[in-house]
C-alpha cells in the first residue's frame, strides 16, 4: 500500500483535517499539517483509533492488489449471534470470485482504474471489486434496519463522482451477484441517502493513487481542479514591508554606502538626493552622523533610531550592580588645587606644606611624586594636586573630571593680581569651586595686602571682612608664618561642603598624569575619588584597560587596597591614558574591554559634560532643547583698550531672555590655556585683531572648540547679537489673505459641502489655511480643502469674483457665514 497524505485519510475517514491532526498528535505520530504523509502502517493505527471511539471495529480483506474490502461491525455490542451471522459474508470462498478480471486486462484502461461501483446509489450489496477509497458495509439480512442505518451513515459521508459509463459497464461486468435488498429496504435506502445529500451539497472528489493514466491524468475526469461549493478562491496576497522592516538602526553615524544598501536603493541615487538636500562635498564613502541620516532615509520613507548607547549606560553596565547606601557613606578629605601666577610661590608654598606633615616627617619625607599626596594633620588629612596650575585644572574639566573640592589661589603681596591671577580666578569661578586665597611673602618689606584685597574684589572675591565670603589667609612660605591657619581654614570649607564618600562601592577616580616606564611599561597616576580599588582589579582609563598588577601611594608604599581620596601610582594598563581622564572600575576583562572599545570607536560618545556648546550655529538647536539659557565667551584682543570695549558691547546685548557671560578676557594671542578653559565651560573663543598661536587651533579642533576672529569690532557684535536671537524660537503669525461670503451651498455626494461664495476682499488660495466666522464666533478653523471657479480648480481666486470653497473635513457650512483665508509666518524674535 503507497503512502497516503493526511487530508486523504480525513477525506476518506469524513472528519476535518485539523481534528484528525489532534487525533494523529494524540497517537504519537509527528504530522507538521494536512499535506504529511503517513505509511499504512500510521493510517491503520489512526483508523483504529477512530473506529474505537465509535465502537465499531474494521475487517479489510484485500481482494486484489487495488482493492479492499472494508466491513465495519460493533466492537462489544453486537451479539454473539450477529457476529457469527457475519463470518459468511467475510469468508474465504467470496475471494476467488472478482479475482476474475483477465478478461480486462487486453483493455487500454487496467481494470484498477477506478473500476469501483461508487455511482449506485443503494447497491443492493458490497461487491467485493471496490477501491481502497470505497468503504462499504453488508449486514445480514434478518436485521435490515440496522445495516440499512449503518450504509445510510457510510453513504452520507461521501459523495461520489460518476465515471464514463465504458469504466463502470466493465466494473460491473465481472463483479459477483450478491443477494438483493427487499423492495422497502431499498425505497428506504435511496430516500434517505438523497435528502442527505441535499443537507451536505458538498462534493469531495475520490481518486486513488492507482487512477493516474498513462498521460499523467486522472482517467474519466480534466485535470483542472474542482473548487467545493460555498468556497472563494485564493487570492495572491499583496506584500507590504512592515513598519519594522522600515527602521534602520544606527550607532552613531553611517557610511552612505551602507545607508543605500540597508534601503535597498542604489547609493548614487542616495548620493543625488543628498546634495539636493543642499549637502555638497560627499561621496558615497561619507560618514553621515545620526542626524543628517535620519533626514535623508526620510526622503525615501525610512526611518532613523540611534542605538548608540551613552557613555554612562556602557559603564553603568560594566561596573555591574552595587548599592550605594547612605549609611555606607563616611567622611572623605578634601581634594585642593593651588593656582597662582607664576614666581608668586606656589611651590614654594606647597614645600613648606609637606614640611608641615607629621606623617612625612616621621618617616623622612616624601619620596614619591605621583601628581598628589596627603598632608596628615592635627585636625585632618587634606589631598594636593600637585600639577603644573590652572592646565591640568582645566584639562580634567573639559574632560568632566570635577576632581577639585577647593581651590587655593597663591597671590604676592608684594606684586598684586597679575594676568594669571585673573586667569586662575576665571578658571575657579567657571568651576563653581569654592576659593581661599593665600596671601604670600608678607614678610617682604614692599607687601600690600590691602591691595591684593581691592584687586581681588574687583574681580569678585570679596573678603570676609569686607562682607563677603572669600576667606583671605596671609602667609609666608620662606617663615612658615600662616601655614597652620591656611590649613585650617581649607579643612573648616570642607567641613561645610560635607564631602562624603562610599568606600563599599567599585572605585571611580580620575586621572592625574600618565607616563611610561622602561621597566613597568605604562604607568598612570590616579585619585580615587570614591568606593576602594584593589590589586587584581580590571581598570579603564580613557581609552586604556588593563588590570591592577600593583599600587603606590605617594610616599612609596605598596598597597593592596586603596579607598576613597587617595592619590596611588597604578601599574597594569595596556596603554597610556591621557590627564584628566575618567577611571573606574570593572567587573572583568570582557567589559572593560567593550568601554575601551566603544570610547576609541570614531564618534563615541565623549566624556565631556552633555549638552556643551561647540559654536554659534549650534545655539539656536540648542536653546531649543533648553540646554543653553546664556551664551558664554572667551574674549582675547589686542591691546586692554579693545579688550574692555569688546567685553561692555557684548555685555550690553544681554536681556531678560538671553544672557552674556565673558567668563575670561585677555590681551594677546589665543593659546592653548583659552581652548581648554572654553571647552570645559562651554564657551566660545572671540578674537579681536590677534589669532591663534601655537598648538591653539588644533587643540580647538580636537576639543570642538569654536574661534573666531574679527579686525572690526561691530563685526563681533552683530554675529553674537545674531546668535542670540537664534536663540529665541520665532514667532508664529497669521498674515490675513482675503475673506468670502457663502451665498449658496451645495451637497455633493462623497464630496461634502461646498459652499457658492463671493470674494468680498483680498483672494482665496488653495492650500491655505481657513477659519469659518458664524455670527462673529469661529467655528472651524483648518486647511482649506478646494477651490473652484466655474468646475476647474484654480489656485487663488480674486476679490469681486465667485468660486466654490471646500473645507477639508468639515461640512456645517451656512449661507452668511463668512470664510477668512490666511497663512501662518515666522516672524524673527527680538530681545527687548
């Protein structure tokens, strides 16, 4: 027996082909859907199955090769007597009888081919030449209700198609003489089988596997496939990309090329919508950034998402979960920055300090130099950063390292506020770092301290005494003199700032300096400002990992752990890192690896704070989004004349809704010291008659610093004036068009209103917006839907002259109601 499909055992069985999956699926026979096959095996199973739930069991007889007969008879129900009263209709000697086909065989058409009797309707019984599809049921004849029922259920599960009358005279002609029905029986039979079939008008064609001719053609039948009654035909299925199909995901930035492709589209097609766009100066090797992509995948119905992910989601990720409780959190020293103008006595100044530590001079002084080191004292422990002024002051703020708690600012008293005094003082404020200013060399004949005060105050620092809240502390680095006080009154500021600490968390710290060694390979000096670092730790620094191999603190000690506000030398980091670069720590190699990665990836996000400033084009988008409320500045000229006149015109353009702020001024070129100071405070630099020296321009390109540079001072006033209005969003105004008088109004099936109006003054255009005045109240205000003169759209029409009017979406429209037609303009705001 050849395989058979599913739906042709549901088919020949009369059940639904998803209930005989269940049915097969309860059996253990893996089926995926209707068109499986199954062996003889599976389908005798399957059929046993079925034929149990009824209570009825099935005797097949194979008659010959092509033909079985099938007999059904209840599996405990019957009688004793019935079933012996069966055994004569399913013996051996019925066999040799249709065996007898030979005569056939000359025929072109085998006598297989649907040789069955299936077009009787009431055959008065089985004959035993039926196909394996035929499925019938004889029943001795003293009961004939019952077998009569049991046919009559056979006979309406199917439907039978008739075959050419040659097939079915040559069926016939051999099969065996059977004993006939009585006359009821069969009037019975036949009524019952046709009102069936009037109830269930389907038609199921049946055709064996050994119907198919020698053309490849079911014999006696098209091969066009019949379509069931009641049923419509499938249509082909039209495909639209789903919306998700739709979205290009991004990190960052994209290369043209790439973009077409992920669209499907050729790239110099990309390429010529871009520079209609008004982009000029690319190929299709371009880098576009998350913006400029997500407008031109727009022009092709694209959309662009910006996976990238911040800086702070990478390592927040990698440093794992942790809790920072605030019961963990304990007291931590003070971080102090000492800045000064130079021969002032910074140094000086800081030796006279490490003199002062008892730790250091029980132990014989200091002998490391790591950028940092503790001063132990009687009231507490405060931390110097020990580095070349306000640079690495700045640097670690364009970095947004706030490793400052406080700042000491070193001042002679002898020669008063000089350029880096003003500078330093600039750098301080742009922190928002609390200043204690140290007044030294008091002990030279020539001091002013009173003068450093009136200097000092001009700038901002107003003395204690004065009613201020700078706290002035004079002092002398060559005697010693003060010292005690200027430390004390460093640990008193922080003791009001309340510096805390976790030392329970993964360490965070910042980078100090970074040099590297013959002998231990890269070497980074670091403040831990918060949780402990431990030998054995993985690190990342900047763009550099690596992992802890060993630590030193300042004075030359190993150490196996280091908590928070402590200065260590750190060896371990595959690389050198540069000052002013954030540090952390991970939870292994794989993700400090991935924060490295993802930090030296071309445009990864930056480590400076958000939302800075880069240029005056960028102030109006940035205004916009509420992350810039006043524009800041570094202004440089040539002489201090130009310098005070630049800095009062320009802080004279700031009003209520945009403020000004120089944050440094300066008389020479623009360095290096500029560039940083404006990078960290998000400034711009504004030149007047001088430009840039030295490694200043190319520091600004590094860091996105914008310089700009003027010969006329009223230039510079106009651009910055200019930039601030772009701060102001424009304002939105309705230019009256026209107005129209409804005289008539007319409905238009699948259209809507339309109203007869005459112009009374102005004109009507199409595509612009209108308002609907009933009585002198508006009732509807939207686009205007069309506009018609004499059955022809028009685009505007003049006043004195009648058109038809459509409002898109609205049709309540009266006669003398009056229709006014205008525009929305952007109207450029002021600052008064």
């Amino acid at each position: 027996m050849n395989k058979v499909r599913v739906y042709e055992v549901a088919r020949e069985l009369g059940v639904d082909n998803r209930d005989l999956i269940q049915r097969i699926a309860t059996l253990g026979i893996q089926v995926r859907n209707h068109m499986s096959v199954l062996d003889p095996v599976e389908v005798d199973r399957i059929k046993r199955s079925l034929e149990k739930d009824r209570g009825e069991t099935m005797v097949e007889e194979r008659i010959r090769p092509t033909v079985v007969r099938r007999k059904r008879r209840k599996a405990a129900e019957e009688p004793e007597p019935a079933a012996a009263a069966e055994a004569p209709v399913v013996a051996p000697p019925s066999l040799p009888t249709p065996i007898a086909p030979p005569e056939v065989e000359p025929m072109h058409e085998p006598a297989p081919m649907e040789a069955p009797v299936a077009h009787e309707v009431a055959p008065p019984a089985p004959p035993p030449a039926e196909p394996a599809e035929e499925q019938r049921v004889s029943e001795p004849p003293p009961p004939l209700r019952e077998p009569s029922e049991q046919l009559v259920e056979e006979r309406g599960r199917f439907s039978y198609d008739p075959l050419p009358p040659g097939v079915m005279r040559r069926g016939k002609a051999k099969a065996p003489s059977a004993a006939p029905l009585s006359e009821g029986a069969r009037r019975r039979i036949v009524a019952e089988h046709a009102a069936q079939r009037e109830q269930a008008p389907r038609r199921r064609e049946i055709r064996g596997r050994s119907s198919i001719g020698p053309t490849g053609r079911p014999q006696g039948r098209p091969g066009k496939k019949r379509l069931q009654p009641g049923k419509k035909p499938k249509q082909t299925e039209i495909t639209v990309p789903s919306a998700q199909k739709r979205v290009i995901r991004i990190e960052d930035n994209i290369q043209l090329q790439a973009l077409a492709q992920r669209m499907s589209l050729k790239a110099t097609d990309v390429l010529m919508k871009l520079m209609e766009l008004g982009v000029s100066g690319v190929h299709i090797n371009s880098t576009l950034d998350a913006d400029t992509a997500s407008v031109l995948a727009g022009e092709f119905n694209y959309e662009v998402e910006n996976v990238a992910r911040s800086e702070d989601e990478i390592v927040g990720d990698a440093r794992g979960q942790f809790e920072d409780k605030a019961a963990d959190r304990a007291h931590r020293p003070p971080v102090v920055t000492v800045m000064g103008h130079v021969d002032h006595g910074k140094t000086s100044l800081l030796d006279k300090i490490r003199e002062s530590d008892v730790v250091a001079g029980e132990a014989g002084g200091i002998t490391q130099h790591i950028g940092a080191y503790r001063v132990d004292t009687d009231r507490g422990t405060v931390v110097f950063l020990d580095t070349p002024g306000h640079e690495a002051f700045t640097a670690m703020r364009a970095r947004g390292a706030q490793a400052t708690d406080i700042v000491v600012l070193v001042v002679a008293a002898d020669d008063g506020v000089m350029p880096q005094t003003k500078e330093a003082v600039n750098h301080a404020q742009a922190a928002e770092v609390p200043i204690v200013v140290a007044v030294n060399k008091i002990d030279k004949p020539e001091a002013n301290p009173d003068k450093v005060k009136n200097e000092l105050a001009a700038l901002g620092l107003q003395p204690e005494e004065w009613g201020g809240d700078t706290i002035f502390i004079p002092c002398s680095a060559m005697t010693g003199e003060g010292i005690d006080s200027l430390l004390e009154n460093v640990l008193l500021q922080a003791e009001v700032l309340e510096l805390t600490a976790n030392p329970h968390i993964p360490a965070e710290g910042v980078v100090l300096e970074a040099y590297l060694d013959r002998g231990r390979g890269p070497v980074a000096n670091v403040l831990i400002r918060d949780g402990s670092l431990d030998t054995g730790d993985y690190v990342v620094a900047g763009g550099a990992w690596g992992r802890v191999r060993a630590m030193t603190d300042d004075r030359g000690n190993q150490l196996t752990s280091a908590g928070p506000a402590t200065p260590v030398e750190v060896l371990g980091l595959a690389e050198l890192p540069a000052a002013g670069d954030l540090f952390y720590e991970v939870t292994d190699q794989r993700k400090a690896q991935e924060v490295a990665g993802a930090r030296k990836k071309p445009g990864a996000p930056s480590a400076a704070p958000a939302g800075g400033l880069r240029g005056l084009d960028q102030l109006q988008a940035l205004m916009q989004s509420g992350d810039v409320q006043e524009l800041r500045l570094v202004v440089k000229a040539d002489v201090q004349g130009s310098v005070e006149a630049l800095q009062g015109a320009l802080t004279d353009l700031a009003t209520e809704k945009v403020k000004v702020n120089v944050i440094h001024t300066g008389v020479g070129g623009i360095t290096e010291n500029d560039v940083m100071l404006a990078s960290a405070s998000q400034a711009i630099v504004l030149g007047f008659n001088v430009r840039p020296q030295g490694k200043a321009s190319s520091t600004a390109k590094k860091e996105g610093v914008e310089i700009r540079t003027y010969n006329v001072i009223y230039e510079a006033i106009d651009d910055v004036k200019a930039a601030m209005k772009g701060l102001l969003a424009p304002k939105v105004v309705q230019a009256e068009l026209g107005k129209a008088e409804v005289r008539q109004t007319f409905g238009i099936p699948k259209i809507g209103t339309i109203a007869g109006c005459m112009v009374l003054e102005g004109k009507i255009l199409r595509g612009a917006r209108a308002r609907l005045v009933r009585d002198g109240v508006v009732v509807w205000d939207g686009p205007m839907g069309s506009v018609r003169r004499f059955k022809e759209d028009v685009k505007e029409v003049q006043a004195g002259m009648e058109c038809g009017i459509g409002l898109q979406g609205f049709n309540d429209i009266k006669e003398q109601d009056v229709i006014e037609c205008y525009e929305e303009q952007q109207v450029e705001a002021t600052l008064e």
